[in-house]
C-alpha cells in the first residue's frame, strides 16, 4: 500500500509564495515520476508540473517561471514553491506518483491540499 500525503497548502495574498510538500509512505517504490495537479471549483483537473526520478521537468504554461517542481528521490518526496501567486492559482492541489516497473503503469494520489490565493 502506498500513501501520499501533501501539506502546505494555505491562503496567501496575490504575490505571495506557499511551498507545497507530498511525502510517499507504506511500500517503498521509485517511482518514475511525480507531480503536481490541481482543480479548481468547476473545472477539470489539470497538470501544474511533474519530474521524474532523473530530475527532467515539465511545467503548465501558465505557471512557467512562477513554479518550481523538485524532488528529493533518497525521502521519496516532491516538492512545488510556488511564487507570484495569483487568484486564479486558486484549487486544491493533488500529489501524483506514477510507478512502472515494465508494461504496466500505477499511478498514486494524495488526498490533495486547498491553496486559496485572495487579498
């Protein structure tokens, strides 16, 4: 059984800066990627920004140069810093870890954390 579980989420005023964090638990994989998505109120859920355990990345454009996904693979943990926050960063944020030791993929996700941006 594998557990995500993200923290840092909050409410920040445009122009402000929150550090998302999604810590795996439970069995221990490498996991070939891990990412960030996010959905917000009455929209589908979209890709912020993934990595994978060789530290290639990929961002949304809307968030190119504002976001910076790392990943630390020895704690099998990924972090988002988010910075120039903007309202409509406004969503909860889900964690994804995805798995694949040949064919197959898993893929994992978090419980997601609310990141509210309003003055």
């Amino acid at each position: 059984q594998v557990q995500l579980v993200e923290s840092g989420g909050g409410l920040v005023q445009p122009g402000g800066s929150l550090r998302l964090s999604c810590a795996a638990s439970g069995i221990i994989l490498r996991f070939n990627t891990m990412g960030w998505y996010r959905q917000a109120p009455g929209k589908g859920r979209e890709l912020v920004a993934d990595v994978t355990i060789g530290g290639s990345t990929n961002y949304a454009d809307s968030v190119k140069g504002r976001f910076t996904i790392s990943r630390d693979n020895a704690k099998n943990t990924v972090y988002l810093q988010m910075n120039s926050l903007k309202p409509e960063d406004t969503a909860v944020y889900y964690c994804k870890a995805k798995w694949r030791p040949g064919l197959q993929a898993y893929e994992y996700w978090g419980q997601g954390t609310q990141v509210t941006v309003s003055s």
